[in-house]
C-alpha cells in the first residue's frame, strides 16, 4: 500500500483500539474546525496521536498535516507514537514546536523576498548582551532600567505584535516610552546583526504571511490539517499564525483544557481557547471528561475548587477507580516542622512504592530550601525539576562566595565571582591588578581592597569601588563574635546587592530576593545550634557532596507547580497552602490573578494519582521574625467530607 492510498478498515479500528466513546469521536472528526477540551488525564495525548495516524490512515498525506506541540519533548513523543502505529507512512508529518515551524518557513520563504535567510538566533544571553549596548547608548542607567526587564516588555509586545511605534502609542508612562525606544534601537542592532530573538520567529512569520499573498496562500494549500497541543497556552502571535494558516480548510483542531491555564505571565491568552467557538461558529466541541489517572476523591476535591472560577467552560472529571483515601491536609506549628513532616511521610511511604513515584510541589522555588534541608538530614534521595537546587542558584552562590571571601581572605575565586556583583565597573583586568597586588604585597584579598589607593593602573573610580567594597567586607571579618546571618545581611545590604535585585522590578529579580530570605533563615537556624561561619560553609560543602548522585536513581521529586504541569505522581505533597503562597500575594486584589492561581492550584491537585496531601505552617518566618498564617482560602473550597485534617486549633483556621 503507497503512502496514499486509503487504509484497510482494519487498519482504522487499530487506530481506534481501546479508545472511549467522547476520544473516538475526537479522532474520527474529519472536516472543519474542532474544540477537544481535554482534562487533566483523560488521554489528550493518546488522542492528538491517534487523530494524526487516523488522518493519514484514512488516505490524507502526511507532508500536508501540521501538528504544533510547545515542546521539543512532545513533539518528539507525538512522531514516535504516530511512528509505532503506522510505520514509515508516518514520515512527512510538521510534528514540530511553534518556533521550529516559523523557523522552517522562514528560512525556505525569505530568498524569495530578498531577505538572507541565514539569520542568527539570539539566545536570552545574547539578548542581554544586546539590551545593555541598547541602554548604554540610550544614556540610561540598568539600576533603573534594567535589561531583563526591558527586554520582558519588548517580548510582551511581540507576542500581541506590536512594532515599537505600537508600542511607543500603547505606553502610559515615562518608563514605557523609554521601553519603546529601547525595543526601536534593539531591532536596529538584531539587524546590524542579522539575528532574531524567539519571539522575532513566528512575529516575523506571520508579518510574512500578512504581506506575502503568495507565501500565504502556499502554506494555507500545503496545511490541509492543523492539529493545536495545549492551546490555552498560546500567546496572540501564535493566535493569529494558526488562524492564518487555517483560514483555507478551516481543518483546524485544538487541544487543551482551560482549568489549567496556567502561563499569562508568558503571555498566554486564555481568551483564545474560551472564544474558540465564536471564532469558529461550526466548530464542534468533544469534551474529554473520563480520566484515567486519579481517584475520585482526588477529582471531586479539584473540581470543587476550580470551579469557582467565572471564566471556564463546564466540565467535570470522572473516573472508574471509585473513592480512594481522602485528600490529607496537615497543619505543622512552623515551616521547618512542615518540611520534616513531608520528610518522614516520603520515608515512610517509601517502603512501599518508589520514590520517584511522589513529588513535593511548591508555588515559588524559594520554598524548596527547607525540603532541600529536611531531606538531606533524612538521607532521601531527591531531585530538582524546574530549576536549579536552591544552593546552586545564581544570587545564592554570589552570597556564599561573599561569605567565603570573608571566612577565606586570600580566596580570589570568590572574588572573581562577586566583584561585579553588582556591578562596580571592576572587569576581570581591574580584578587581576587587585589579587597581584595582594599578592606582591604579602596582603589579604580584603586588605588589597582596602588599600586600592595603592594599586597601580586602577582609575579613581574604580580605586573608590574596590575601597568599597573593601571596608564592607572588614566591618564583618570578625566571624568569631558576628552570626553568619548577621553577616550575610549586612553584606547584603551594604554592598548593594539587595537594592540592585529591588531596582530590577522584575519578577526574576522578585524570586531571587526571596531565595536570599530563605537563605537568611537556612543561616538563623544554623546560628541558634551554635554553628560557626565556618561550620556552615563547611556544611554546604559536605551536604554537596552528599547530594551527588546518578539522575537513574530513584529519588522524591521537588518542583513548582508551573513545572508540574503535564506530570503524575503516585503521591503529591501540596506544600505550603497559605494566602500569600498559594495564592501567592502578588494576585491579592485581581480577581484574574486569582483564578490563575486557583488553576494552579487544580493543576497541582490532578497531578497525583492516588494520594493527595496538602500542608502548611500555621507560623512562618520572614525577615527574621515568625509571623501567623492564613490558610490558602482553596483550601476552604474543597467539601469536609472530602480531608482528613492533621492539625491543632482546625476549627479557627476553617
């Protein structure tokens, strides 16, 4: 049989194999546009597979099928999937990313409009790179404009594709204005370089598609079937691709689920999957409600808190594994009471299952600290989904090396580290000059800092500088009679470390400060048992090395709730369910902010199969002082009938 030619019926009821009545349908849907709302595990994948193997099974080519996932992973799953179904007849499929596609059409497309097409693609250290030439020609300072957050305003403006005159139109403030021209002059120079950002890749494509009838109508002839993963994840510009792209054949599928909408932040338009059937008036609607990968208590708990929300479609998950245990909601008097809860429960329930079967999910990744801590006390294997371990983060090794440098006067390594951090116009020549002197001198890093007066081929502002810093870090020398932490905030706060990540403004900026908390309060307790500034250091060296171990073994995964989406796990420990965590404090008062959150939370809660526990500490520390906490008021969502409740004092919390 050729590649078009029409499969046997067998061939389709292979396809169809073990499918529900609502995922059948889905599959076999042939002409016109199609909403699959598809819950949290009810097979959207199996689905989206078996709907492009059933396609090509019922005669369509597969060069002329679209299938547009949001990861490289999932693309790469769909093709092998649609592969062991259908073997080399599945070769030709665009089972690809939004920007691999864009990618692809543009470097076939551009010659023929004049444009080279072998452009650059500038990663996010390029674009920085970029950003601050833009605003050291711009005259303008980084401590008040800086460059991630510049170039976070330039990226929401092309995902709504907006020019910089757009932009500039749009701004309603001086800041704004300035970001405008920023974005003007930042083009400018990605074409001196010939370069795009991610974003240039499919604002620069579906530009080519407006003005280009030709480019268009090619790829409106060549899509005779666009299939959409996660559309309640796309941005306007990704809106606007596929309504392009589909605007011939109108064959436009889309998969996804507005209860887990989740990446507004990332410029995702929930409005998109929500007016999907206004858009498309003959679209038909499957919705996808069986679920196979919780128990009931788990979907009855989750539905009762997304539900809630005003803007969503009605749905309600079901599943054949009837009952299950209740959902578990455990009060712990502090935060590190709460981390060996979650500690000893995993070691506990370890006997019995494998530990990469629970994950501890947490709404900032500030959070993780005291788990990190707890686990290792405990000796349980654990990873990091979604980003760094919290003591391999950026502001985290800044601050240590800090410390270190203190604790080790002669430890230039340090200072390499945080000579510039922030910046104090010290480069890697000023700080060479600095050790050499110490050096030659028979001095400490911290005395050559000290007498920078003295160093040869410095300039008076950087002598300034480096006297500085110097005199901050002598203050603080004494560690036998200082507490680490004491001395960790003073460094950070006359350093300016601090106030440079608060004049950032950015929510990367924001994160990074509350891991510097955390990592005050990791140093408290440290100090109340009596630890040196050497003792910790050394704790930190020796808890690395204890942390190494084969990425195969089996180990309790730790993530964020944004980096648990798409994921299950046999157990799912919630943590810290309180108002100004989840929901986090930045969403008080914005009732969209707050569904989000409440979306967030119904993503987190689907993530577990048959063992749900949600905990928090009814006092938790900040700033060196314990403060009482209000329970997350999605807790109070969920029907009694439904928790088990570990906790003193429940009924006042309720």
């Amino acid at each position: 049989m050729t590649k078009s030619q029409p499969a046997t019926y067998s061939d389709a009821d292979e396809i169809l194999k073990g499918l529900n009545q609502p995922q059948r349908q889905a599959v076999t849907h042939m002409d016109g546009p199609l909403l699959i709302l598809a819950g949290a595990g009810s097979g959207k994948t199996t689905v989206l597979t078996r709907r492009v193997a059933y396609l090509i099974s019922r005669g369509v080519e597969p060069w002329s099928i679209l299938a547009i996932t949001f990861t490289n992973k999932a693309a790469n799953e769909l093709k092998s999937r649609i592969r062991a179904l259908l073997g080399n007849k599945a070769e030709g499929v665009w089972a690809m990313t939004f920007h691999a596609a864009c990618l692809r059409i543009l470097r076939t497309e551009y010659p023929a409009i004049g444009k080279d097409a072998r452009f650059a693609i500038m990663d996010t250290h390029d674009q920085l790179r970029i950003m601050r030439q833009v605003l050291k020609e711009m005259n303008l300072s980084e401590r008040q404009y800086s460059p991630s957050g510049m170039l976070r305003i330039i990226s929401g403006a092309k995902d709504k594709l907006w020019d910089p005159d757009t932009l500039a139109k749009q701004a309603v403030s001086f800041y704004e204005t300035k970001a405008a021209q920023a974005y003007a002059l930042y083009q400018k120079k990605l074409a001196e370089l010939n370069g795009m950002d991610f974003d240039d890749l499919i604002m620069q494509t579906v530009l080519l598609l407006r003005e280009h009838k030709h480019i268009r109508e090619k790829y409106q002839a060549k899509f005779k079937y666009i299939l959409v993963d996660e559309y309640q994840d796309t941005n306007r510009a990704q809106y606007e691709l596929t309504k392009i792209l589909a605007a011939a054949h109108k064959n436009l599928t889309v998969v996804g689920d507005d209860d887990q909408s989740i990446y507004n932040f990332r410029g995702a338009d929930l409005r998109n999957i929500l007016d999907f059937e206004k858009d498309y008036p003959s679209c038909k609607v499957i919705k996808l409600e069986q679920n196979y990968r919780s128990t009931q208590v788990i979907l009855d708990g989750a539905y009762h808190v997304v539900s809630n929300n005003f803007f969503r479609k009605d749905k309600r998950l079901w599943t054949s594994k009837k009952g299950g245990a209740p959902i578990y909601m455990v009060i712990t008097p502090n935060q590190n009471e709460e981390a060996r809860f979650v500690a000893e429960e995993v070691l506990r329930l370890s006997a019995t299952r494998p530990l990469g079967s629970m994950a501890v999910l947490y709404r900032t990744h500030a959070q993780s600290r005291n788990f990190e801590d707890a686990f290792m006390r405990a000796g349980i294997p654990y990873s990091i989904v979604g980003g760094l371990r919290f003591y391999e983060r950026k502001e985290i090794k800044d601050a240590i090396a800090y410390l270190r440098l203190i604790a080790y006067p002669n430890d230039y390594i340090s200072l390499e580290r945080i000579i510039n951090e922030p910046p104090r116009g010290l480069g890697p020549a000023s700080v060479r000059r600095i050790i050499e002197h110490a050096r030659q001198n028979g001095l400490s890093i911290i005395d050559a800092l000290c007498n920078a007066s003295e160093i040869p081929r410095l300039t008076r502002p950087q002598k300034a500088a480096s006297q500085e810093l110097g005199t901050v870090l002598k203050a603080v020398s004494d560690v036998e009679n200082i507490s680490t932490h004491e001395i960790m905030a003073y460094v950070l706060e006359h350093t300016g470390y601090k106030s440079h990540l608060a004049n950032m403004d950015t929510r990367e900026s924001e994160a990074r400060l509350e891991n510097l908390e955390e990592l005050l309060v990791s140093m408290r307790l440290s100090a109340s048992k009596g630890e040196t500034l050497y003792d910790y250091l050394e704790n930190q060296v020796l808890a690395s090395d204890q942390d190494m171990y084969d990425e195969d073994k089996d180990a309790c995964v730790m993530m964020s709730l944004h980096a648990a989406k798409g994921l299950e796990f046999d157990v799912v420990f919630m943590v810290g369910m309180e108002e100004g965590l989840l929901p986090h404090a930045r969403s008080v008062g914005d009732e969209h902010q707050i569904e989000e959150e409440r979306r967030l939370c119904y993503v987190g809660m689907t993530r577990a199969r048959e063992l749900l526990y949600f905990t928090m500490a009814a006092f938790r520390e900040a700033y060196n002082e314990p403060y009482p906490t209000v329970i997350s008021r999605f807790i109070k969502e969920i029907p009694q009938h439904l928790l088990e409740v570990r906790a003193f004092d429940w009924d006042d919390l309720i």
